[in-house]
C-alpha cells in the first residue's frame, strides 16, 4: 500500500514538473492529461503489487469525491440552476435514446438484455457506478458485468482524451456549452472531471469544469429513477433490493456539491460587500485550489488502472455497442447544444 501511495504521487509529481518544464507559459497539453498518460503507460509497462487496488479505489471512491463536491464552492446557486435546468431535457432524451438504440441493435446482434441494460446504464447516466448498480439488480453475471465494465472504460477513455477538443472546436469559445456537452456525453464522473479539466487548463476556460460537473451530477442522480424501474422488472424482492442498492452506489457527494454551492451563494450575500470579502474570495481559492489537487491525484489512480490487456478479451460486439452508445449520445447532445437551446 505504501508502495502504491508513493507512486501516486511521485506521478503527479513527475508529471506537474514536466508540465512546468515543457510548457511554462502555454498550456497545449494539461496537467491532468499529462497525469493520466504517464499512468497509463506506467501501469502497461510494469506490473503493480496486488494490494494496490486498495489504495486505488480510497482515491477514487472517497478523494475524488471530495474534490468534486468541494467544486461547488466555484458556482453560486443561481449558476447551478443555470446549468442544471436546460440540461435536464437533453439527460433524459439520452437515456431513452441509449436504452431505445441498443435494445433495436442487441436484437440484431444477438446479445443479451442484461449486457445491453449494463452498457445503457453505463453510457447514459454514470459510468462504472451505474454498471455496478445495475448489475446488482439484474442479477447479472461476472462475464456481463465485466463485459460492461469495459466497455464503459474504453469508449470513456476515448472520449476523455479527444472530446475536450472536439468540444472546444464546435462549441467555439462558448465555455458553458463545451462543459455541458462533456458532462452529458462521457461516461464516468472521474472521466468527465479530467476531460474537462484538461479543457480548462489547455484553453484557459474557467467555466467548462463547474458546467460540466454540475450536469454529469444530475445525471448521477438519475439512478435514484432507475434502479428501482430496473428493480421492478427484473426482482421478487424489490424494495430490499432497491433500497441497498441505492445506498451502495447514490454518490452522496452530490450533496455536497450543492450544500457547499449555497454555502457559496449565501456567502457572497453576507460577505462580497463587507470588509471580509478579502478573506471570503480566499477561502473559495483555496477549497477551489484543494479541489483541482484532488482530481489530479485520481487522474493518476484512475490512469494506473487502464490496462489494454484487460481489453482483449471483450469481443467484437460489446464494442460494436459501445461504440453506438458513446456515439449517440455525443451527436444527440451536439445537436442539442446546437439547434435546440
């Protein structure tokens, strides 16, 4: 373990050190991009201890979440709305979108109902949680799940890595837009917090990270919607279920995330135009500061965890699903961001 913690950081430091050296007055390529390559090439090279994953998950479970509520502290409530209702629309039409293209394509290519829910779940509303989630009611076996699990993992990488670009490249200079299109089109929360740190870091685009984790977090908590629809089809014992469930894999930080987003607003009220405002605009730096280390440090954990060998042994059709999910949802939420609001 102790081996794991050193190397986590020793990346992030590497990595913050060749950041500085190779592009000090330009970001052409982030931080979080550069923690999250050295990672992966890292882990692809040399084979890690077997208690690492102990490690790994602490960071990723419990320090990334904390960086992401303490993000709350970055927008004022008023700007959480904002954000929030125009996007509720376009989460919703991409969850039945998903759900309606893969149940149409699985009947095609023959695959079962569960992976294709578990793939749906994953691309739709939260990634590898809302695998997990959905594998424990439905049941699902451990070839389904890790079947999902991947494919999750593959087409989100893909999409941390080219759509802060393509973001930036259709959306213009409209940092609002680009976040919410990363926050509604990229899998998993840890991948939506690097995509959109990168682009923040690489354009100077301050807005794109509070936009795009404010929408990846309501689609978070669309799971409270989904798992006991999912828990009503598919169990006997439903409210048991639904009720574990939800405990296990409700990403409680979403909470945080608004609590610490009033706390924002109310302390602009009371402070902004008082002799503290110095002390106040601080303090929001600082947690603002703690927030963006903390991603960070995950984009290492996160990357230490991608290895190509575990992708081998998915076959030709989970990816052929992956690939229409992750595609659906990227030009449904483009044409959205586009012709719509």
């Amino acid at each position: 373990m102790i081996y794991s913690v050193i190397l986590i950081f020793g990346i992030f430091c590497i990595s913050n050190l060749l950041h500085n050296f190779l592009f000090p007055e330009k970001f052409i390529i982030s931080l979080a991009l550069i923690c999250i390559l050295i990672a992966v090439f890292y882990t692809n090279l040399f084979n890690l201890p077997k208690n690492n994953q102990v490690v790994f998950n602490f960071i990723l479970n419990k320090v990334l979440r904390i960086g992401i509520a303490l993000i709350g502290i970055g927008l004022s409530f008023n700007q959480l709305f904002q954000y929030g209702l125009s996007s509720i629309i376009l989460i919703l039409f991409n969850i039945i979108l998903v759900f309606i293209i893969l149940i149409l394509i699985g009947k095609i290519l023959n695959i079962s109902k569960k992976l294709l829910i578990l793939i749906s779940m994953g691309t739709a509303i939260c990634g590898v949680t809302a695998v997990m989630a959905a594998s424990a009611v439905t049941k699902s076996d451990k070839n389904e799940t890790g079947y999902a699990v991947g494919v999750v993992t593959i087409f989100g990488l893909f999409t941390l890595l080219c759509y802060p670009y393509l973001a930036n490249f259709l959306f213009k200079d409209n940092n609002i837009q680009v976040g919410i299109f990363l926050g509604t089109s990229i899998h998993d929360t840890a991948q939506v917090s690097a995509a959109a740190l990168i682009h923040q870091e690489t354009y100077n685009a301050s807005e794109t990270l509070n936009s795009s984790m404010t929408i990846k977090l309501i689609r978070n908590s669309f799971l409270i919607i989904m798992i006991p629809i999912l828990a009503l089809c598919f169990n006997d014992s439903k409210s048991e279920n639904i009720q574990n469930t939800l405990k296990n894999f409700f990403p409680l930080f979403v909470v945080g995330f608004v609590a610490l987003s009033i706390i924002r607003t109310i302390g602009d009220f009371y402070f902004m135009e008082s002799h503290l405002n110095v002390n106040w605009l601080n303090f929001i730096l600082i947690l603002k500061e703690i927030s963006k280390y903390f991603i960070l440090l995950s984009m290492v954990a996160l990357g230490l965890q991608i290895k190509f060998s575990n992708f081998k042994q998915l076959g030709l059709k989970p990816l052929i699903i992956g690939f229409v999910a992750a595609l659906s949802v990227g030009v449904s939420s483009f044409i959205f961001l586009n012709f719509i609001i």
